[in-house]
C-alpha cells in the first residue's frame, strides 16, 4: 500500500476530526475575541450600591487582589516501550499506543520537537497537530493539565507489501484544561493509527477518524 493512497484517507478539514481538529473549537486556539472571554454583555438593571471602607485620603482600604494563573502540570518526555523494537503486530501496537502520548506531550508542552522526530513529513493530521500548537503560541493559550487516555484497543491489521504498514484502531478519552478558560474540554474518539516500520524505527504516517475509513 502505497502512502500516497494512505494520504487518500487523510480528513483535510480543521473542525470535527480528531484530538486536535475538536480542540480547535471553544475558541482554544485563540479564534475568539478573547482568549477565554465571554461575549454576551449583562447590565443590572438596579445595581445594589455598596459601601467601601476608605482610609483617611479617602481611597479605598482594600487592596487589589490579583488572580495567580496555573501552572501547568509537569510533563516528562515519554520514552519508547520495549516493545516497539520489533516489526511485527505488537510492535505495531506498540508504537499507536506510543504516538498517542508523543502527542499529548506536544499538546501540553506546546512543542512541536518530539512529534516531529516520528511523525512522516507529508502526514496531514501530524501537521495539523503542529499548526494548532503554533496557534496557541501565537495567542498565549497554555494547557495547564491533559490526559489523553486509551479506552480500548481495536484490531490492527498489515497494510501494503513494500512497507511494513500497520492500521491500528484506538479509541481515546481526551481531557484538557487551560489558563485562562473555565471550562475544561473533554471528548471521545475512535481513531486509525497508521504506522510504518523503517530501518530507525516506527514513524506515524497518518491519523483518521475510524468512522472516516
């Protein structure tokens, strides 16, 4: 199977596929006015007047209380499993179960270094993954705790004769918090993992949405 007709399976659209493509909604990749801000404007109609402690100059005794952002969760750099050494189905498994943290990793540290060392350079989604993460730069949107969570493994079945190409089906949980954004964002996806065995080591070819296949 040639990764040309892989590519062919590849979902061009930014909104409705994946991890990353859902997060682009709720305005997490900064598209709204302000990150985090709501747009619907109240007024009170009769607002309650109240009394303020003042000191002698006649300003306000109270201090300003300033609101300390969180920090994000601390995120090792996750290391390749044993069993992703060899070629065959486990391997192959292996390696989808791997990519999944290669890109919460990227997600929450908001680098693109890791994914880029396994990712194959004409994969769609992993270059989606990357504009997301260079659009939150841009806009300051930091994650301050993720889990991307395996549910359930799917079938893995061989793909192409020339290449050691692996379809891995999986299905994931996704949670993610940010600065600055009240509400976290959770959701559920059943994803395709394409993985290629090369003389370095697995690379991730593509991500689809299983329903995509």
């Amino acid at each position: 199977m040639s990764v040309s007709l892989l590519r062919s399976y590849a979902v061009r659209r930014v909104f409705g596929v994946l991890v990353v493509a859902a997060l682009l909604g709720a305005g997490v990749t900064g598209c709204s006015n302000d990150a985090g801000a709501k747009t619907e404007n109240t007024v009170d109609a009769s607002p309650t007047p109240t009394n303020t402690p003042t000191d002698g100059d006649g300003d306000s005794a109270e201090e300003p209380v300033e609101n300390t952002p969180a920090e994000p969760e601390p995120r090792p750099t996750p290391v390749e499993p044993e069993a992703m050494k060899t070629s065959d189905k486990a391997g192959a498994i292996a390696a989808a179960q791997y990519f999944v943290e290669v890109i919460e990793h990227s997600m929450h540290t908001s680098t693109t270094d890791l994914l880029e060392k396994y990712s194959y350079e004409k994969c769609s989604m992993c270059n989606e993954y990357k504009r997301t993460i260079a659009k939150r730069k841009d806009n300051g949107i930091l994650v301050t705790n993720s889990q991307y969570e395996i549910k359930d493994l799917g079938p893995a079945s061989l793909w192409g004769k020339k290449q050691l190409i692996w379809e891995v089906m999986l299905n994931l949980s996704v949670k993610e918090e940010y600065e600055n954004f009240d509400e976290s964002y959770t959701t559920e996806h059943s994803l395709l993992f394409y993985v290629t065995y090369l003389p370095d080591g697995w690379v991730l070819t593509e991500v689809t949405p299983a329903s995509k296949k």
